[in-house]
C-alpha cells in the first residue's frame, strides 16, 4: 500500500487524495494523518521540509510536494490520465500552478495571524498576500476553465477546485460575492467528481 502522509484541511493533501480518486488509485492509498506542528511527528525524518502531503511508496521511498505526488500517480496509472502528455499539458500545469499559488498565499495570510502574536503581526504583508489571490481570482473569473460535464478532469482542475474550497473553509467564501463565474464552475466540478463533497470539512474561523 502507498501510504498518504497528509491533513484534512490541506488543500494540497486534498488535491493528492481527488486525483488518486479520479484514477481510480484510492483502494492503494492508505491516508496517515501528519501534524506539521508536532517536531516528534515522523514527517520530518519522512520529508526533511516537515511539509504535507507526502507519499510513501512500498519500497520506503517518499515523494513530495503535491505536485511530483500527482505526477507519480499519473504514472502509475498509465499516464495522460490528468496531466496531458501533448501540448496541452502546459495549460493543464500553468492553471496547477496558478491555484497552488493561491493556496500559498492563502495559507501564509492563515499562518500570520495564527502564529504571530497580535503586537508582531503585519498587516502589509497579510494584504501583499491577499493581493496575490485577488489578482489570481480576478484573471480567471475573466477567463475561467471550461464547466466540467463529467468525471474526467485533469490536476489543473482539481487543483483550482481544492483553492477554491480553502478559501470557503478559512476566509468564509466571501470570494464568491465576486466571481459568480468561478463558482458555478466548482459548482459543475462539484457534481461530477464526488471525492471534492468527501473531502469537504466544515469552515472554522482562524
């Protein structure tokens, strides 16, 4: 068995988990749950960054981040599966790193006011990164991805879907109010790829 080193509220672990769904690898994947915060947590002799998700393989080894895990995945079963092996690949690997680029500066905007005290946080760099996802969200409510019609999309896809669904989990999807386009789009997602609703947890304030 692989075994999935991941959290349930990590957009990237979800990510991980919807492609090895779309793939039809789920029933290979056992998932580990990982504390990023907890130095006796064995993730950190697993993956020396201490970052989630990360997979094991049977042979011991240990493929991180997200990306390489889904690459890998892709692979195993049988290639061209969500990642394109012709030219559209790099639209497909462009709009990944477009939604794994909100996620990042989503999760710094969560980390800023989680970890720093009060009197040490800095508001200019919460909005430097807030902007970073306006500007994100804003260029793909202008052009968004084609409305998803079956069960075959591709990690671009699920990659923006698992953005979107951090940002209704931390910031209380106020996105929406400005993007109705993006929304019915992970509304189309939504019903047609069943493990994003599976992986869904409920909003928490931060």
């Amino acid at each position: 068995m692989l075994i999935l080193r991941s959290s349930p509220a990590s957009p990237f672990g979800r990510k991980v988990k919807i492609a090895a769904s779309v793939l039809g690898l789920m029933d290979r994947i056992t998932i580990d749950p990982a504390d990023t915060a907890n130095p006796e947590d064995t993730l950190r002799i697993q993956n020396p960054l201490g970052k989630i998700p990360a997979l094991i393989l049977e042979d011991g080894t240990v493929l991180y981040d997200s990306r390489v895990i889904v690459e890998y995945l892709d692979f195993i079963a049988g290639g061209g599966r969500i990642i394109p092996a012709d030219i559209a690949r790099f639209d497909v690997l462009r709009l990944q790193a477009l939604a794994d680029g909100i996620n990042d500066a989503s999760i710094l905007q969560v980390y800023e006011k989680r970890v720093r005290p009060e009197e040490r946080r800095h508001p200019d760099w919460v909005a430097y990164q807030a902007d970073k996802v306006a500007r994100a969200l804003s260029a793909l409510e202008a052009a968004p991805p084609r409305m998803v019609t079956s069960g075959s999309v591709d990690i671009g896809e699920i990659a923006l879907a698992c953005a979107l669904g951090y940002l209704d989990l931390r910031f209380k999807g106020v996105w929406r109010d400005n993007a109705p386009h993006l929304a019915a789009w992970l509304g189309s997602f939504e019903a047609h790829v069943p493990m994003f609703a599976k992986t869904r947890i409920e909003p928490v304030e931060w």
